[in-house]
C-alpha cells in the first residue's frame, strides 16, 4: 500500500501552492504580493492594514504574477530560500492529502514550503513551466547565503558552488542536464487526484450512443474520408481519457527552446491512423495556438472544457518536433490529438462546465496538448485577386479554384513587391482548409436522431466557413498583368499570339467563377439547425412551412435568410428535400421563417403536407466553383477549335479582335410563315439571314415586345425545312426555364399552323422538370416524350417481327428500357420476338431516345444543354449542331458561352437580346474586374463587331407606353404597332384615368430595412386591395405584382389573396408579360444614395437604374401601375423623367381607395430636388394644407 512521502517534492509542493492560492487569499487577507516575508515589525501592524494578526515570517505567498500575459515570454527564475522553520512531517503529510481544491493547514506553512522547495532535493528543478511566476524576491536571500559559504577549489566544491546560480538563471536551453533532471523528477513525484465537477465522469458509452449506428466506411482517400472514419466509441475513450488527466495536476516544466521545422511533415490519410481525436486550429497569437474538436461528438453536450485546447511549444508533434514553433502552423490545420494535460497552474475552477462566451478562443482554456499529429494540408497554385475588406494585418482576396474568399498578410505583398490595393493580382499559394469544426460523425441514425443531435450541438456551429490562407505570392508577369488590366482588348493584346489569349480567357474566367461564388458564399449560413415545423400551409397547388430556428447567442442574421434562399431540410426519410425561402422576419430570440419546396413532384408535395409538428433539420449548401468550372473548356479545347469556327470568331470579335464580315442578306420567300401572323420586314430579314447565308456570328437587337419569341421559333422551322434532308440540328437556348418556356411553347403553336411535325424536344433533367411549376411544363419536355418515342419504336419493330424481320438491337434496348421503367404494360405486342430478350447491361436511356427520336430542335437552358450534350450518347449530336439561337442574349454570361463552346465546335451563333434591359446577375458586392471575367457583356460587346439585324416594331405594349419607353431608352427608335388611346378596362374597373395605360398611385407610409432589402407595409396593403377591386369587377386578367426589393416580394407572400398571382422581383420577371402589371417601389427614403455601395460612381442607386425601371415598364400588355411614395422619388432623374412623361392626370393618391375621390396631381420639375428625408413628412403637411386651402402646392 502507498504511503504519503513524508515531504513535499519540490514540484508537487509549488503546485499544491498555487492551487491553494485564491484560497490562501481569502482565508489570510490578501497578503501582501511585493514582499517574500514579513518581519516581526511588519507582522505586529499588519492588522492596521485590515486583517487578523499574521505570524511572522508568514506573509503572503512569495510568487507575485508578471504583467507579461504569454507564458513563453517569461523569464524561468528560481531562488534558493534557505529560512528556517522547515514543514514538519505531520504537517506535510496533511498538505499532501489535502485534495487540489483545500486551503494549507496554517499559513506558518508556507515559509516552510518554499524552504522545502528549494532545500529539500539537492537537485532541485527549476520553476519552469511557471515562468510566469517571479520569485525574483529571492534573489537577496540567496545572495547572502553564497557570501556564507568558504570558497572550495575542488571539483565537486565548484559543482555544488555553482548550483545555486545554476537554479537562479537555469533552463531547458542552457543546462544540457536539467532534461534528465526533469524526467527524474516528475517520475518520481506522487501528486494526489483532484476532484472534478460533477458532469465529468467516466462513462461506458458516449451519451449520444442512442443516435449512432454501424460502422463507418473505411475507403480512405483524402482527409475528408479519414474523418469519416472514426466511430462514437473512439471519441468517448478520448473524453474518459481525459477525465483521469483532469484528475491529475500537472507537473512543472521550463519553458523549453522551440524547434521550427525545416520541413513539415505531415500525416497522409492512406497511413495507418493513429488514436486520438481531430481537432482544427482555429486562433494563433504567436505564441499558443487554440483548437477545436472537428467532431462534435467530443464536446456533446456536457464536455465544454473540451471545445479548447491549447496548443505551446510543450505540445510534442509526433511528425516534426519535441517543442513545437507554433508559427510553423496555420490557422485551419487539422490534426490528431493523442493526448492532453491539464495545463500546469489550472485548477478544477478553470474547468469550463457551461457553454457561455464558448466561442471566446482568446480566453483562458483548461486543457494543453501534449502530443497530436498533422494532418495533410491541401494547397493549390492559384491566381489571387485583392477585393474590398481588410483588417490591420490582413486583406482578403478571390483565389481561382477556391469558392470562399482567402486571406493574405499584408507582409507576404510587401515581400514580393506586389501592390495590395484592390484589384492587385499575383500568383499565390493558398492553403484550402478541407475540414470544419462541430461536424457530425457519419454513423447517425438519419431522421429524428439527427434532428436531436443537431439541437445539442448547435453551440458548437459557425456561422462562417475557415477562410482559405494565402501562404506565398509571386509578382505576375509584366505582359500577362497587362491582360488581366486590359482584358476587354484581350485578343487585340494577342493579336499575334491567339493560343495565349485563349489561355488568359481560361485563367480570367477562373478567376471570375470563383469570385462568383466565393461572393455568394459570403452570403451563406453554414450551421445546421434543428427545429419543429410549427405550421404548413397550403396555397394554391403547393404546401409553405413555418418553422423557427435560433442560435446560442439569438436569432440567425436575416440577410442571410432572405427571400429565395434555398436550403435542403430533411425530416424522417434520408433524403433531403429543396426549399426555397418565402420570407423571413426577426422575433427575438428567433428567426421565423415560411418556406416552399423547390419542386413541383406530387410525391414531395404529398410529403411536406405531413411535416405538421415534424422534427427536422435545415441547413444552407455552399456553391461550389468546382461545380461551375467541371465543364468549363481547358484552353486547349478551344485554342485547338478550327481558326474559323465561328465561336471563335466570336470570342475575339467582342474582346478587342477585328470584327465580324458581314454578309448580303437576301430577300427571298421564307420556307414556311404562320398563316395569321405575317412577320415584320424585320423579322423576316433575321429569319432568311440563318439559312440563307453563312454568317458566323448575327445579333438580333431586340427591344421588349418586338415578338422575338415568335421570331426565333419561325426561324428554327425555316432552318429545318430549308434542308430537310440534312441531319443538321438546331438549339434554341435561352437564360432561365421561363424563358425556355415560352421558347418552346411558342414553337409548338407555330408547328401547329405550319403543320411541318418538326421533330423537336426540351432538354430538361427529371429532376428539374419535377421541380418546375406546372405552367412552365411544356408538350415537348424530355421526361414526358422520351416513353411516347420508345413505344411508337418498339411498335414498329413488333410489326416488323410479324412479317420475319428480328428486331433491331435499338429496338431491343428500347424495350429493356420500358421494362425497367414502366410503360411496356402500354404495348399489345403482336409478336413474340420481344419475349426473351436479355441484355449485358442496361442501355442509357438518353443514348436511346437520340436514337430513336432523331430529334431536329433542341430547346434547352445552357447548363441543361452542357450536361446532357457531354454525355457519351451525344457524341455524334454534338457534331451535327449547325446553329445556335440565344435567347434574352443580354442576360448571357461570358462563362455560359465558354462552357458551352467546345461542345458544339461548328455552331454558328445568333445572340437575340435588348442591351437596355438588365446584364446577366452578378451579386452586388462582386468586384467588376472578375464580374468582366466570369459574366461580361457578350451581347453589348457585339455592338459594330458582329452583323446585326434591328427589330423595331413592338407588338406587345400599348401605344402610349412603347413611345414613352422608346424616348427614354432607345432614342425614340421603336415603332408602336398597336393604336394609341385603345379601351383600357382594367384602369376603369380601379377607377383610374381610363386614357393612359400607366398610371401612378402615391402613397405616405415608410419602410422598414431587412438587412440589405427593405418592405413597405402601407404599399403592400395598398397593392392588395387594388387586386382585390379588380377581382370585385370580374377582372380575369393575369397580373403580376413586380417588386424592386426582395423583403417586400416576401412580405406579400403573407397575403393569401395574392398566392395565385406572380408575386417577384424586377429581375426576375424579365422575359414575362402581363396584361396588368404593379409595379412596387417600396422606399419612402431618397432613392438616389452616393454611399450606395452598388452604384459607387453616384449617378443612380439600384431602384434608380434605367435598365431595371425599363424591364419593370414593359413587362404590362394593357396596365402599368406604378406605387410610389410621394416624396422620396424626386431625388431619382430617372423616375422624375418617367413620372413627368406619365402627366399629372395619370398621377393619383392613395385616398381614392379611401372612399375620397381621386385627386390629380400637378406635374414635376424635371431636376426636383428633394427635401431631407427627416422633412418629408413636414413637406407632405404643407401640401396638404394648400390643397384644402384651394392653393396649387408646388411639389
């Protein structure tokens, strides 16, 4: 049996001291720190000071705390004390039983300690983990004691001479002895267990074991599935572990010399894997590192003292070094952890036992590690370019190939010469961190099981990924600086080197790709939340839920959440179902939030009718530049394109090469014209231009309304009945399925009144179509025709077999596949050739339709058409491309047309669009170079560099409008073909003036900002009740309510009555039509802003844009009304010139909904400038007491 040494080792016994220490403080009255010992004197009168009598010689503990914070930068003194009064054995042995948490019995004790701390062993160790501890006090003690003693010449009198000043100045780096010394020491101390809060405790299984199941896979490639690895039961031998080193106080260390590595080494997944946990570095000072655990299973829900390890040149990395040099490490790193301590100088108070303040990294941690191994770092060579946002030591920058943005240290662009202002670009290195803190192992039982865990680990989650680290830069060469600067000019730089250029356009489009989605990413909530499904509703033909969701510190940030935000939420089944956010609002301490399903499948909408009360998870995903580059061309797929291919000449044409030749277009008769519908002289000349010439390159400059869906659907036939021997075939391609939409019914109607039966499909996933509204579902989607193409197939060759012919293998495969997913119970087959039929393998059933089908047409969005054009099916397909008409070509991105380039090598291209209509989407905050990169103007930048063809006649707006427009944005170009003052019902039946087709309501009541977007409570009631007075009257008409902001299209979505309507945004409702049109402006504060960041050069804010005032406009067949509120518009030019176009009869106040009659308002100065917001509602009193005085306000 052991028994208690009879006196304190020097370790354990200034252990025991310093744990003792706070209690020692109150129990004796704050001694004094400055002093070593008190004299009788000082003794006699310390209770003049407040506070019993002290005996002498007992003053205060010895050890007075530095001001230095870091405990590597403190100096590592020890001092011999040679007092008197030595701790007696009974008093020793109740020392040492007394556990970590006891008060010293006695202070008189003290003074002994110490003398028994530095006397006691003759080869006392110094202080050293506790250099933060200055017992500097000492110093004159010592000194009188090395006076006493005779100077002794021999060897051993010299040794023992020297070990005072040896102890005094003493460390692990100046004595080549004190490592033995030490390791002597420390195996020999006993030092007693220490109690423990409660919720620590050895346990048998994890708490969380009821949630798990199975085992892991053990297919290890990369880090990624290393984590996936581990198993609940490892993690609870690590958190046991940890609790018998909680148990123990920790032994006294020097600090120790750090050891950088020359070269870091690194554990690789395909090694054998160590014990231990994961944990991911996550806070770096210099000096000690802080690290999360990966998995958050290792905190669970009662461990929050291992949520932080600390890691110090103490920690041992079992690849690279003894002692560590913590700057060889970055922020991000993962690594295993095999062991930790408690550090030395922590009590059981300094044990974390709740979750507050859990994510204070600079604050103290309990735990240091003592031994882990790196994990493998990814890095990637990349192209960085400096964006908006700083600290004092760091920029942030996009890095191609990396979907978050990255970090660089000012100092590495100082180093390499580079300047860090923004849009600077250089060659990095960047370290891509490829795991995240608080993850769940993959052995949970999916469903509610997960739902529960999530909710116990939601302190644990981040609202922010690990940002990636630049690690080098590299000045970019002189000459491809100056492409990156000029890139609009690019192929007029590469005049006489083409190859580069193509290289440059891969490397910009990269770089643009990944700012894309590093700019989206920024918007993204990366936690995972747990929550019920308070309600579901059902609207129209689909189900909304309502659910909240809430962080350990209050409601998630609503910009974050915004309307359209799509996120996955999972219930009981395993798979996720796609949502899509309706809108969100801030009810503290939660964020609620109504949300939709993405698709339109009668099973899924069946499904999230049942999530009533449901437990589910809900979580945002990442975009991916990965994904968005998988298919983008290596500049060899189009460098090595014939020199004349017409995408080529395309490319170069509209960055900075010579233009396009044109060609004569002839006059002739076209192949086939709708019987009721003639085209214009216009629209007939783009028609003959495609087959009748061989023009590489036309655009059609097609304003709103000029009928360019008809249009380029007439063409597709006339392309085909031109040459209907041929096997050529032709896209019509368009930005979004809307637009497709409409692309492709309109070719149906034209077939129909042709009568040519044109083979023709829409190219559509089953995915995407399921998740399509119905009314954008067409006769002619892939899903839907390819079973109807394999029947008529499999019927003939069943005819065939009944005259003696065997059928076809296409026939064969085509059956197979009817077998295998449904439709062959359709066939009464009259032979029996189909009855034994066996194949190796399952045909693609994409490969086979082509086959069958030989469809002519192909309509599709060009992600759709990149996907299904570059499986192995389509590779004669491919070939056999002749021409390729985009639609809404404004719209079109430069890394859409890149993407899709390659894959039709001998397409020519004819681009259908309207310039004064809104670009292709961009977020906000993208910076422009790499929005030039990755989105472009393909369609602005043909403009006298590609053959163009003008249509000018607008069929689909009123009279009034269309001029109106034609003024404002096309110079007065545009050709009414409807009469003016046409009989306007739907302004009749809201008791509006009946002869002009816009008509403007304004209104008083003030927004409300969402984060970034904004809603007007007053206008929204307003826009309601002029829906519900047109439906009062009978009015069928199909209306679409158009909203400038997306806080406000979400606000409407709470009015049921508006639920069969097209509720959206400005720009996402171009390329519809409406007959009536509301048009929701929203903002009741200035509409121009010179600090919207947006619109940094000042001239219009986003509500102000011309672009997106034009698409709001000319979305309304018949009726435009636009809401405003009266006074904030005036600081716009561009709505004060579309007002005072309108005319004031045409201009009304909200009253008349009110039960006044309505009340014409004077017109507008052209450059009205507002008053303060603060006085508008000032200047609104004023006016309305000149109006009920009979005076003519001025507005």
């Amino acid at each position: 049996m052991e028994t208690d040494p009879p006196g304190p080792d020097p370790p354990a016994a200034l252990l025991l001291l310093e744990e003792s220490s706070a209690e020692l403080k109150e129990q004796h009255h704050q001694w004094d720190e400055e002093s070593l010992l008190l004299s009788p004197t000082e003794a006699s009168s310390a209770p003049e000071q407040g506070g019993e009598a002290v005996q002498p010689g007992c003053r205060a503990s010895p050890l007075r705390r530095k001001e230095t914070p870091s405990i590597e930068d403190a100096a590592t003194d020890t001092t011999t004390n040679t007092k008197e009064d030595p701790l007696s054995d009974a008093a020793s042995s109740a020392a040492w039983a007394a556990e970590g948490e006891a008060v010293l019995p006695g202070c008189q004790a003290l003074p002994a300690i110490l003398a028994t701390l530095f006397a006691a062993e003759e080869d006392a160790v110094p202080i050293g983990r506790y250099e933060n501890w200055d017992l500097g006090s000492l110093s004159e003690v010592e000194q009188e004691d090395d006076d006493d003693d005779e100077p002794d010449n021999t060897a051993e009198g010299k040794e023992q001479h020297e070990r005072p000043k040896r102890r005094h100045g003493s460390s692990a780096d100046t004595d080549p002895d004190f490592r033995a010394r030490d390791a002597k020491v420390r195996s020999e101390v006993h030092i007693p267990d220490r109690k423990l809060p409660p919720h620590m405790v050895v346990m048998d299984a994890h708490p969380w074991a009821d949630h798990y199941k199975g085992a892991p896979s053990k297919a290890t490639t990369g880090i990624k599935e290393l984590a996936h690895e581990f198993e609940l039961s490892e993690i609870q031998k690590f958190r046991n572990d940890s609790i018998a080193a909680a148990k123990k106080s920790s032994k006294p260390r020097s600090k120790p010399q750090r050891q950088p590595a020359e070269k870091m080494e690194f554990f690789e997944a395909k090694e054998h894997r160590p014990e231990g946990v994961i944990y991911i570095i996550k806070w770096h000072n210099g000096e000690q590192m802080r690290a999360l655990p990966h998995h958050a299973e290792v905190v669970a829900h009662d461990r929050p003292d291992l949520f932080l390890v600390e890691l110090s040149s103490h920690s041992k990395d079992t690849r690279n070094s003894e002692h560590i040099d913590v700057n060889d490490y970055l922020i991000g790193d993962a690594i295993i952890v095999h062991e930790v301590e408690a550090i030395p100088g922590k009590t059981v108070k300094d044990i974390k036992t709740d979750f507050k303040e859990l994510h204070s990294y600079e604050k103290t941690c309990f735990w240091g590690v003592v031994s882990f191994t790196t994990l493998e770092r990814t890095t990637r060579s990349s192209i960085i370019s400096r964006i908006k946002g700083d600290s004092r030591q760091h920029v942030f920058c996009v890095a191609s190939g990396v979907h978050v943005h990255a970090e660089a240290h000012k100092a590495l662009f100082r180093r390499a010469a580079v300047s860090y202002e923004v849009g600077s670009k250089a060659q990095a290195s960047v370290f891509c961190p490829q795991l995240e803190p608080a993850q769940l192992l993959s052995t949970i039982v999916k469903g509610e099981s997960t739902a529960r865990v999530v909710a116990m680990a939601l302190p644990q989650t981040f609202e922010y990924v690990l940002q990636p680290t630049v690690l080098d830069i590299i000045p970019l060469d002189p000459s491809r600086a100056m492409l990156f600067a000029n890139f609009a000019e690019l192929f007029k730089l590469c005049q006489t080197n083409k190859s580069r250029g193509y290289r440059m356009l891969y490397t910009a489009g990269a770089l643009g790709i990944a700012g894309v989605s590093a700019s989206a990413n920024s918007l993204k909530d990366i936690r995972q939340y747990a929550t019920t499904i308070k309600a579901v509703t059902k609207i129209s033909r689909k189900f909304s839920v309502t659910f909240n969701i809430t962080t350990a510190s209050g409601p998630p940030p609503s910009k974050k959440w915004t309307r359209g935000t799509k996120f996955s939420l999972r219930a009981a089944s395993d798979d996720d179902i796609e949502f899509e956010v309706e809108r969100s609002e801030v009810r503290n301490p939660s964020l609620v939030i109504t949300a939709k399903p993405v698709s339109h499948n009668p099973s899924i909408i069946e499904a999230v009718g049942k999530l009533a009360n449901a437990y589910v998870t809900v979580r945002q995903r990442l975009e991916d530049c990965g994904g968005g580059m998988g298919l983008f061309p290596k500049p060899e797929a189009l460098d090595g394109l014939d020199p004349l291919a017409p995408v080529k000449q395309l490319l170069e044409a509209t960055l900075g090469g010579p233009p396009i030749p044109t060609r004569e277009i002839p006059d002739r008769d076209l192949s086939v014209e709708l019987p009721d519908r003639p085209l214009s002289e216009q629209q007939r000349r783009y028609v003959n231009a495609l087959p009748r010439t061989d023009t590489p390159v036309l655009a059609a400059n097609s304003p709103f309304g000029v009928g360019k869906t008809t249009m380029t659907a007439v063409a597709l036939i006339n392309l085909v009945e031109a040459n209907i021997k041929s096997e050529d075939v032709h896209i019509g391609l368009a930005t979004t399925n809307a637009a497709v939409a409409a692309l492709a019914n309109s070719f149906v109607r034209c077939s129909k009144e042709t009568r040519t039966g044109t083979q023709a499909v829409r190219v559509i996933t089953q995915s995407n179509y399921d998740s399509l509204d119905t009314s954008l579902q067409t006769p002619i989607d892939y899903p839907v025709v390819w079973r109807q193409y394999l029947l008529d197939h499999v019927r003939d060759a069943d005819i065939k077999a009944t005259q003696g012919n065997s059928p076809s293998l296409l026939a064969k495969q085509a059956y197979v596949l009817l077998v295998k997913k449904g439709g062959v119970e359709e066939l009464k087959l009259r032979s029996k050739a189909f009855n034994k039929i066996s194949l190796p393998e399952t045909p693609d059933l994409w490969t086979v339709f082509l086959a069958v089908a030989r469809p002519r047409i192909l309509f599709g969005t060009g992600s759709s058409l990149k996907v299904q054009l570059n499986r192995p099916g389509a590779a004669d397909l491919k070939y056999r491309v002749a021409t390729i008409q985009i639609d809404e070509a404004s719209q079109f991105s430069l890394a859409a047309l890149l993407t899709i380039a390659p894959i039709c090598p001998k397409a020519r291209y004819a681009l259908i669009g309207d310039v004064k209509q809104l670009p292709p989407y961009a977020e906000n905050d993208l910076q422009r170079d790499l929005k030039e990169y990755a989105v472009g103007t393909v369609l602005k930048s043909t403009k006298g560099q590609v053959q163009t063809v003008d249509i000018t006649t607008v069929y689909r707006c009123p009279y009034e409008l269309t001029k109106m427009c034609s003024h404002l944005y096309y110079g007065s170009k545009l050709t009414p073909a409807r009469k003016a003052r046409e009989p306007n019902p739907a302004a009749s039946d809201l008791h509006l003036n009946t002869e002009h087709p816009i008509q403007v309501v304004t209104y008083q009541g003030a927004h409300t900002t969402v984060g970034t977007s904004l809603f007007n409570s007053e206008e929204a009631r307003l826009v309601r009740s002029l829906v519900e007075k047109l439906r009062e009257q009978g009015n069928e008409q199909s209306v679409g309510i158009l909203s400038f902001y997306k806080a406000q299209t979400a606000h409407l979505t709470s009015f049921t009555e508006l639920s069969d309507l097209f509720v959206g945004t400005i720009d996402s409702a171009q390329g519809q039509e409406f007959d009536v049109t509301f048009i929701l402006t929203s903002r009741s504060s200035a509409f121009l802003s010179n600090t919207d960041s947006s619109y940094s050069n000042g001239t219009e804010s986003f509500i102000g844009d011309p672009h997106r005032i034009n698409v709001a406009l000319t979305r309304a067949k018949k009726l435009a009304v636009i809401l405003l509120h009266e006074e904030a518009y005036k600081t716009s030019k561009s709505w004060t010139s579309v007002v005072n176009r309108i005319g004031a009869n045409q201009r009304t106040t909200a009253d008349i909904w009110k039960g006044n009659p309505p009340q014409a308002q004077p017109s507008l100065p052209q450059a009205s400038i507002a008053p303060p917001v603060e006085r508008l509602n000032a200047v609104s009193s004023k006016a309305a007491k000149k109006k009920a005085s009979g005076k003519k306000g001025r507005r």
